[in-house]
C-alpha cells in the first residue's frame, strides 16, 4: 500500500507538473495574445488618430470652402442688388441727362465689387435729389421768372457738374472692384491648389490606410491561429487537470486508508505505552532483586559459607544483559508522530535491530550563561511578569537595536507576536544576521491574557529567491515534505516548485484563496509557504486557515508591501480562534519543552526536521 501511495503521489506529481507547466504556457501565450491585441488596439488608435485628423482636415476644406461658396454667393448677391439698383437708377435719370449712358456702363461696371455699393447708393441718393429738383423746376418753369429761369439754369448746370462727378466716383469704384476681383480671383486660385495638394496627400493617406488595415488584418488573422492553438492547450490542459484530479480523488481514497493505518498505530501506541509501563514495573522488580542480590551477596562474603542464591533453574542468578538492553531500548523509544504513520506502516516486518535514541536524563541546574534561553519579540510588558522552568526568558520590542541584542544572545527558541508592526520584517533580519534557533509565530492583542498560537515560522522577503527559500526551510523540510504555496506571483512560485522538487519535497500550488482552500484539505501540508501580498488581503485568511488545521504547519510568509502587523490584528476579531486562544504561560511551557520529532526510517531513529 505504502509503494503505490508513492507511487500515485509521484504520478499526481507529474501530472500537476505537466498541468501547471501547460498553465504557464496557456498563461505565457494569453500574455503574449493581450499583448499583441494591445499593440493592435494601439495601432487602430492612431489609425482613428489619423483619420480623425484627415476628416478634421476634410472638414475644415469643407468649412473654407462654403465660406468661401457664401462669400462668392454674398458677392453675387452683392452684385445683383447693385444691379437692380443701378437699373432702377438709370431708369429715373434716363430722361435727366444724356450722360446717363455713360453712368449705366459704369454702374454695371461697379456693380461687380461689394466696396462700390456704398459710393453708387451715394450716388443714386444724389440723383434721387437731383431727379426731384429737375422736375420741380419742370413743373414751376412757366410760373418763374426770367430770374428764376436763370436760378434754375444754374442749378441744372450744378446738377450736371455733380452728374458728372458722380461718373467720376462710379468710375474710381469700377477699377477698385477690379482690383478686389483679381485679388479674389487669385486667392480662389491659391485655395484651389491648396485643395489639390490637400486631395492628393488624402489619396497617399488612403493607400497608407489600406495597406495598413491589410497589415492589421493578416496579424489579426495570425492571433486567431495562436488563439486556436491556445484553445487546443486549454484542452490539453483541462485533460490533464481531469486525470490529475483523478488521482487526487484515488489519492484521498489511499488517505483514508493511511488514516485507518494511523488509527491502528495509535492504538498500538497505547499498548506500547501500556508495555511499557510493565516494562517499568519488572524494571523496579529487577532493581530490588538486585539490591537484595547485592545485599545477599555481601553476606555471602561475610560468611564465606554461605551458598550463592540460586536460580529456579539451579544457576547462580544473574541479570540477562540482553533482556535489559532490550527493556531499555522499548522504555527509550519515542512511537513516531501521526504524520509519519504511513512511514512506520512500510516498515518490514522482519525483525530489526535499530539504533536507540539516548534516554533523556534528569534536567539539572544550569549556570546562568549556559541555561537555554527564549527571546520573547512583543511590545507588551506582560511577559516582563512570566517565568518559564529551565528557560531564561527575555523580552524585546522590535526595534532599531533588536537585532543586535538578539544575536549577542544567541537564543535557542524564539517567540513572535506578528500583531506587532515590524515583527514579520525582524524574523526575516534576524535570520540573515545568523541567529537560527527555531522560531514560534503567534497572534496576541495588548494586555490580553491569551494568545493565538500559529507554529513554526520564518520570514521571506521579495522577490522571492527559490535558493534563499531552500536555505530557509532546508532545517524543517526533509525528502518527501508535503508543501503548499500559495500566491499570486505564476514565474515566482514555478520556479519555486522546481527547485523544492529537485530537493525531493512534494509541492502543490495555489493560486489564490479557494485554490488554497481546496488543496489544504486534501494536502494536509507540512509546510505552508503564503504570499501575504494577495489580492483583497487573502494571504492573512490563509494564515488564519493554516493555524486551525491539526497539526499546524509551519509556515513561511513572504513579506508583501503594506505593514503585516495591523492586519494579523484583525484576525483576532474572528470568534473562531477563541477556541484555540491559550494562556501566554501554557504556549511558554510548550516552546520551552518541545523536542524535534523524530522519524524511523531504514531502521534507524533520527530527528525529523519539522
């Protein structure tokens, strides 16, 4: 059973492998189609830009040109009224003067410019007057005098003499309005040339245009082809991720099996423990057998008489070395822990001869300098008032000096509130300055007398680094860890994964907090590595998540760009820790009195990094 859960787990393993190598790639080609798309979305704006910019020219051609058209229509218009107004005057004064012929061409002459308006309504005013004074002095001639005959012969000669310079100024405003037309005339010219040139660099623009919506098209065409080939690795992917969810669905199947395994241990465990109390009591039996061996023994020597005790078998009675090392070693051994039931249930059932792990002796007084030591990393002064058995205790708040006072002492364990601003940023500082004892993550309000415990912890920063991240887990993650990761950063964590596989560790991926949700449950990981930087501040649920799991794993949090201290706060508001919150003297005595567990494999005893 224990060959083909590996087995199925090395098999799961590829084919998360091969399933999130075609995400990667579904995601590398979906980057690359966005980005093309995007250049194309680019392309056709300043594609718009330029037509918007020819059809902001067209319109302003458009604009000059029906100014131009009513300007030309204002100027007929013009033109025409002085027409009409010229006709109407040459009709009053046609029986005036004989010069009038002469004021009829040049009237029609003026009547071409705009500018002689005003001059030939000057004109036709004068006229009007002279035309009503000439016919009353028509109608009053027989009734004037020979006086007034010559009064009024002189103001027809008046009259003439401003006939005639009134055909004067008509004339000067003809040649003006001539001048105007050919300044018109040219301008018009120049306006259509402008157009011509402005048609011909629309034609080039056009044919810019075709060929470069013909451009757009074939790599328009060209995405579609990736897109195909994208929608054909979707579909390989999602078999993929079938048949991995699959041998998921068969893995949790053998788990349940390794879990009935790990009920079967447990109870075989309480008979051990039960052998082992026996063990105990034939142990003290044999002591006091001794001692009155001893004891007979001296009396013997005394007597020099005496016979030596005797057996029931008839022989001198001696302890069986054998039996008490035996009894030793089943009074010494530690059963392995429940996360390794599977490892024991491979165990051959061929008797073996394993190495014993040395019996733990008496703990004994300890000089100061030498007495383990745990460094307390908090703001509140609570723990000034804690002691804790075999242990110095010493607090400090996270500060500029921290890290130096911490290494100078070197501790064995430390103990983090990440409640506290900085914190999370300490564990990763201390680390680098060398300090390594292990370290206990946990979550505690001011004053308040119970904390939240998490677990093992260690701190990460960004970017992260695959070879910094081994390094850091390298003293609690052995071959065959179970570890989940979880984040949002694709090129980060695959190349993350790549590196912990090579180093033998099973690893599974999440990508955001359902993922993490889904795979915890079927995992079971030992170690959790959290992204605090996801989206909508998920990394911190995780967290939350991770620290109600039996047993909590230890956990490496990379650091993500706002201050992590006010949100591991908040998860205390959440009436579902309160169950799990203990007293800030109980989680000391649990840090002070852990011992790294052990793993029996290839029938020897060693530590298990944890």
């Amino acid at each position: 059973l224990g060959s083909d859960a590996e087995r199925l787990r090395a098999e799961i393993t590829a084919l998360s492998a091969a399933t999130e190598a075609a995400r990667s790639e579904q995601a590398r080609l979906e980057r690359d189609l966005e980005a093309e798309r995007a250049q194309t979305v680019v392309r056709q704006q300043e594609l718009d830009a330029e037509r918007n910019q020819t059809a902001a020219r067209q319109q302003e051609l458009d604009v000059e040109r029906s100014q131009t058209a009513a300007r030309q229509r204002e100027l007929e218009d013009a033109l025409a009224a002085l027409r009409t107004e010229h006709d109407a005057a040459v009709a009053q004064i046609d029986a005036l003067v004989i010069e009038r012929d002469a004021l009829r061409e040049a009237a029609a002459a003026a009547s071409e410019a705009e500018a002689a308006q005003a001059a030939l309504a000057t004109a036709q005013s004068t006229i009007d007057t002279l035309h009503a004074e000439l016919e009353q002095v028509r109608a009053d001639v027989e009734q004037l005098s020979t006086a007034e005959r010559e009064l009024r012969d002189a103001q027809a000669r008046a009259a003439q003499e401003a006939l005639e310079a009134r055909a004067r100024l008509e004339q000067e405003a003809a040649e003006a309005l001539a001048r105007e037309r050919s300044a018109l005339e040219e301008q018009l010219a120049t306006l259509r040339a402008e157009r011509d040139d402005t048609a011909a660099t629309l034609g080039v623009a056009r044919e810019d245009a075709a060929r470069e919506r013909e451009a757009l098209r074939e790599e328009l065409t060209s995405l579609e082809a990736r897109l195909a080939d994208v929608t054909a690795a979707s579909a390989v992917a999602a078999e993929a991720a079938a048949a991995a969810d699959a041998a998921r669905t068969e893995l949790a199947a053998l788990q349940t099996t390794v879990d009935e395994l790990r009920t079967e241990g447990a109870q075989a465990r309480e008979d051990l423990d039960r052998l082992a109390t026996a063990e105990q009591a034939l142990l003290a039996d044999r002591s006091r057998l001794e001692q009155a061996l001893v004891e007979a023994q001296e009396a013997a020597a005394q007597a020099a008489v005496a016979p030596a005790p005797i057996s029931a078998d008839g022989d001198l009675f001696q302890p069986d070395a054998a039996e008490e090392l035996d009894a030793e070693a089943v009074l010494t051994m530690e059963p392995p822990p429940e996360e390794l039931a599977d490892v024991v249930a491979e165990t051959p059932t061929a008797p073996e001869t394993p190495e014993v792990a040395p019996a733990q002796e008496a703990p004994i007084e300890l000089a100061c300098e030498a007495t383990p030591r745990i460094v307390v990393l908090d703001t509140d002064a609570s723990w000034d008032d804690l002691t804790c058995e075999s242990h110095q205790l010493t607090r400090f708040a996270p500060d500029a000096d921290t890290v130096t006072r911490v290494v100078a002492l070197a501790p064995q364990r430390l103990v983090v509130n990440l409640a506290v601003a900085g914190a999370l940023e300490m564990v990763y500082q201390l680390r680098a300055a060398g300090v390594t004892g292990r370290c206990w993550g946990m979550i505690a309000g001011v004053g308040a007398p119970k904390v939240l415990p998490l677990s093992l912890i260690d701190a990460s920063c960004r970017p992260l680094d695959p070879d910094a991240v081994i390094a850091t887990i390298g003293g609690y993650a052995g071959q065959g860890t179970r570890v989940v990761t979880v984040g949002a950063d694709v090129d980060a964590l695959i190349s993350l994964r790549q590196a912990l596989a090579r180093q033998g560790l099973s690893v599974s991926m999440a990508w955001n907090a359902k993922q993490a949700e889904d795979l915890l449950g079927m995992v079971k990981p030992q170690v959790a590595v959290v992204d605090l930087d996801l989206p909508q501040r998920d990394g911190y649920g995780i967290v939350a998540r991770l620290a109600g799991m039996t047993p909590v794993p230890t956990m490496l949090l990379v650091q993500g760009v706002e201050e992590s201290g006010p949100r591991f706060a908040a998860l205390l508001v959440d009436p579902s820790h309160r169950e799990r919150m203990v007293d800030r003297g109980k989680l000391l005595t649990t840090v002070a009195t852990w011992t790294e567990p052990v793993r029996k494999e290839k029938g020897k005893v060693r530590q298990l990094p944890r």
